[in-house]
C-alpha cells in the first residue's frame, strides 16, 4: 500500500467527482425538516452537516468508515487516524511509513515549554493543552501556504501537514502537562518506533512492567477518536476550520468545547459517583446496596453519570471493550469490581423508574445503558492516574485524532463556510400560530 499522502493523492479526486455528481443530480432534495423542539433544543437530530469518517448508529454504536468499533479495537492510533482519512486501514509497510513520518515531526518547539511553564501553577490542564496548541500555530504550514496563495484544490496538503505536526506533538505535550502540573519530575521524551499510545503512556511515567497501560492508552486514543461530526468538539472545529482559521486554531477552539461538563468531563464525574458510592458503604457495595442507592440518585432529582446517551439505545461499545479489558487485566480491582456490579444493576433499575415516570405521567428515560464515559474512569485509576481534572486531557488527544481527520476531508472537498440561517423566536411563534 502506498504512504498516507500518496493514498489520498489517489482518492480525493475520486471523491470529489462522486459527491459533485451527487450534489448536481439531487442539490435540491430534501433530506431533512427541523422540528421547534429541535431548534431550540440545541439542533440535536438535524441531519446537516456531512461527515464520513465515522458513523454512530443507535443500535449498533460506532462505526468508523464501515467496521464496527470492536472488530478494530486492537488497532493502534496511527492505524486509525489512517482509516478516518482514507477509508482504508494500512498494510504494515504504510503503518511504518506513518509511524516514521509522526517521528520526524515529533520535538515539541521549545517556545510551547516556556509558555506552559510561565502559566499558573494551579492552572487547569486543558487550559494548558489548548494553550500549547494555540501557541504552537506559528509552526502551521496551512497559514504560510495560504498567504503564498495555495490553489484551493491543494489546501488539504498544508492541512494534512499541520495535522500531522500536532498529531505528533499532541502526546509529548499533554504527557508534560501531566508531569508539570502534578510534580511528576523531569519530562520524558518521546521513543522513536513506538506508536503513540505506548509512547503516551511511557511519558506520563507511570509503573507500567506488563505494558498493559500501555494497551490501555492504545484502546482509548483509539476509542475515543471520532463520533461523528456533530458532537461539540468536531463540530467546533469544523465550524472555525471551514473558515479556512488554520488547523491550530481549529483544534484549538475544539478543545475549548471539549474542555465543557456535558462534553468531555463526563468521565471523571462517573468516576466520582463510583467512589462516592463506595465511600458511603464502606468498599465495595452489594448488588441490593447499588440498587437502593441508584434508586435514591434518581428519585433525589439527579442522574447516574455514564447512564443514557443522545443517540445510542444499547450499551456503548467503547464502554463493553473497556469492561473487557477490564475483566482480563483488573477483576479485583475494588473501583473496577463496583463499575462492574453497577453495570449489572443500574440498567435494570433505570428501566424500573423508566416506568414509574411513565406511570406519573412523564417521559420514560430514553436510554438505561451505560455510555463510554461509565468505566474509563476506572481503568485509568486502576494504573494510578487518580488526577481527575486531567482525564479530558487524555480525551483530546484521542479526540485530535478525529478533527484533525475530518478537517483535512474538508479541506480536500472544498466544503463551504458554516453559515446556518438563524431566526427569531417570535418568528417561530408565528409560523407555529403560537399565542402565548
């Protein structure tokens, strides 16, 4: 197989042609219509912005450009973020070739060291993240190329040139943050030949003699990749990205999306629960003790963290192969062992108080499965990484993954700026008869 450059060399002409065919012949078909609720409940639903890279049914869970998330959960970053932009997963020769080519773009400048360092101490690690990014945007090929004026028809090449220098970097950077913001010691240096998630794990510097933190990290850059393109942080950048803002900046802005309690903080808050449900019984709880204790959450007005999902109606496949890892490395875990005797409970207890709302007279709950974010918590704190404000930091490099991916499809399509129509209220009143 040919390198990642010359695969899409190949296949962005195809692709081009196939949806310009597409949208001269149908351009004026309709492939959606937007309800009230949904204009004013955040857009959720609309079907209005393409994205190929990945797709997540609500029976099934992700799939990333046509294989279901398990059938390619052994799979390392760099093979993934291959997959997302051409739609193929490389041979070993095109996998070395991608791996050689993150190697060489892999020093972080010096200047983004000093930056990190000159900030507060107490300062949030996605603050430092998003900083670092930002500040590295002076390096951005995309920018120098466009100001030399960069045919449009070429803009995914500095595109993919700056994705492929903040892929790079992303691990270094946010594995630095970890051991500066945490008095973890000296930082520790990227290896060339190892792939991202080995190297990330080996830089945070935690205890590691099996190297199962080392698959851990490979299964959560993977799995938590890509979701489609409307979730906050793709959509962000997206949005900044379409106005031809350079990857940095695209990225950047993403990841002030992620850094939001209903995005990318969900984790550490399961996290919270699980051990606040231990505490309140001493260690590990009996199945009878989560029961009453879920029921207790519920009917208290609150939810149970990593239970319920926007689009998915079974459990979350990211959520079952980390369970799965789990089982095989962890099973006496303490924190591990309550996820997953949670797991066997809360499902049964949300559809039990599912119906109770029915019966009252309210919504039934939408979703009694557990999402992603209900056991990765665990996982990370098993390997001793129990500093919670940093776990989104752990999802955005994973997450870099697929922006940077659907970013630079963008730029090889052409896509237009992001300019949705807005209206009034009182304009929705009046096309509705609405008199208030």
């Amino acid at each position: 197989m040919a390198t990642l450059q010359e695969t899409l060399e190949a296949k962005i002409p195809q692709w081009r042609s196939e949806i310009g065919a597409l949208v001269k012949a149908h351009g004026d078909d309709v492939i959606s219509q937007v309800t009230v609720k949904q204009a004013f409940g955040g857009m959720r639903g609309v079907k209005a912005m393409i994205c190929d890279t990945s797709l997540v049914e609500p029976d099934k869970g992700l799939i990333i450009r046509g294989h279901p998330l398990l059938t390619i959960k052994d799979k390392w970053p760099e093979e993934i973020f291959f997959l997302l932009l051409t739609g193929e997963l490389p041979d070993a020769a095109a996998k070395a070739a991608l791996q050689a080519d993150l190697d060489k773009r892999a020093e972080v400048p010096a200047y983004v060291w000093a930056v990190l360092e000159a900030m507060p101490k107490d300062s949030h690690p996605m603050v430092m993240l998003d900083t670092a990014i930002l500040v590295m945007e002076c390096e951005s090929e995309f920018r120098r190329s466009y100001d030399a004026g960069v045919k449009k028809e070429d803009y995914w090449k500095p595109a993919l040139e700056d994705a492929l220098k903040i892929i790079a970097t992303s691990a270094t950077i946010a594995a630095g943050i970890y051991r500066m913001r945490y008095d973890k010691g000296p930082r520790i240096d990227w290896t060339p030949g190892l792939d991202q998630g080995a190297n990330y794990a080996k830089m945070l510097g935690l205890p590691d003699p099996k190297g199962t933190f080392a698959d851990l990290m490979r299964l959560y850059l993977n799995f938590h990749s890509d979701h489609e393109g409307g979730n906050v942080s793709a959509n962000t950048c997206h949005t900044v990205g379409s106005a031809l803002s350079d990857p940095y900046y695209a990225v950047s802005a993403g990841l002030n999306g992620l850094a939001g309690p209903l995005h990318g903080l969900a984790n550490q808050e399961c996290l919270g629960w699980i051990i606040e449900t231990m505490e309140k019984f001493g260690g590990v709880p009996s199945e009878k003790q989560i029961r009453e204790y879920a029921f207790e959450t519920l009917r208290s007005g609150k939810v149970i963290p990593g239970y319920g999902h926007a689009v998915l109606r079974v459990t979350d496949p990211r959520f079952a192969g980390f369970n799965e890892f789990g089982r095989k490395h962890m099973a006496d875990d303490p924190v591990f062992k309550t996820v997953d005797l949670v797991f066997n409970v809360v499902p049964k207890v949300l559809e039990e108080y599912s119906a109770e709302r029915v019966a009252a007279g309210k919504n039934p709950i939408a979703n009694c499965w557990p999402n992603v974010d209900a056991g990765s918590g665990a996982l990370l704190h098993h390997y001793g990484l129990k500093e919670f404000a940093y776990y989104t930091v752990l999802f955005s490099v994973s997450r870099m993954l697929g922006m940077l991916a659907q970013l630079v499809w963008n730029r090889a399509m052409g896509t237009a700026i992001t300019r949705p129509k807005s209206v009034q209220s009182s304009w929705v009143a009046q096309q509705v008869g609405f008199k208030g």
